[in-house]
C-alpha cells in the first residue's frame, strides 16, 4: 500500500471533521433534532405544517455551499470512474439503504456513533463494510 502524499491533508479532514461535529451537536442542540440529510429530505417529500422552512433551508445551504466556496477558492477537479447509468443505480441503492437502515451515513455515523447508540453502530459497520467489499470487488474481482 502506498500513500499519495500530494493528496494527504490531514489538517483540513480534521477541520471539516470538527466543523461537522461542531454543526451537528448545534443542531441537535438547538433544535432537538438528529442532523442526518436522508431524514431532512425526506421531510420536504411529506411536509408537516411548520416544518418545511427549516428543511427547505438546510437542503438549499447544502446546494450553495459550493458556490460560495468557488468564491473564496478554486474548486477541485472531480473525476467519477463510472457511467450514468452506474450512478443512478448506485444513488437508487442508497436512497433503498437509507430508507431500509433508518437514517444515513450521516445520522449514524455522525450522530448517531455520537450518542453511543447501538443501531447506529450497526448500520455505520454495514455501511462501512458493504463500501469496503464493493470496493474491493469493483478493483480486485471483476476487473
């Protein structure tokens, strides 16, 4: 195994790990909810009285972030290995998973690892192992 120097940033991974952690304990804080985005979503596609705003708001911060950064910096080059039609199964996949496992990488993951819950250890160990043996299939046993 080698690591590639040039893309190691330990600094900024720790930094965005701590402004997630930071946004995701205001949240629940502040408005005695989970941060997980599958949730959030899904709360716009059935809206209660009062609720829409705050969801509506939070998916449109997501949406403009980028913008405002490629403001302040240039943005990455991204490079996706896959075809159309690979990335709508796999976002279909992961719509069927979130729904099925009760929340997101981030609700679990985040919040959930946060809180010491034992579903939301499961479902981050499932999520962790199904992308380490795709992974591993994708590269090793189909190629």
């Amino acid at each position: 195994m080698t690591i590639d120097w040039t893309h190691f940033t330990p600094g900024l991974s720790l930094a965005g790990g701590l402004l997630l952690g930071v946004a995701a304990a205001l949240f629940i804080l502040l408005n005695g909810r989970v941060l997980g985005i599958s949730g959030i979503v899904a709360g716009l596609l059935r809206p209660r009285r009062g609720d829409a705003g705050w969801r509506l708001a939070f998916v449109l911060g997501l949406l403009a972030a980028p913008a405002v950064y490629a403001v302040l910096a240039p943005l990455p080059q991204a490079r996706i290995d896959a075809d159309w039609g690979v990335l709508v199964i796999a976002g279909l996949l992961v719509g069927l998973g979130t729904r099925y496992g009760a929340g997101c990488t981030s609700g679990h993951g985040v919040c959930g690892l946060s809180r010491l819950s034992p579903r939301s250890l499961v479902a981050t160990l499932a999520f962790m192992g199904a992308g380490f043996l795709t992974v591993y299939l994708v590269r090793h046993g189909f190629a």
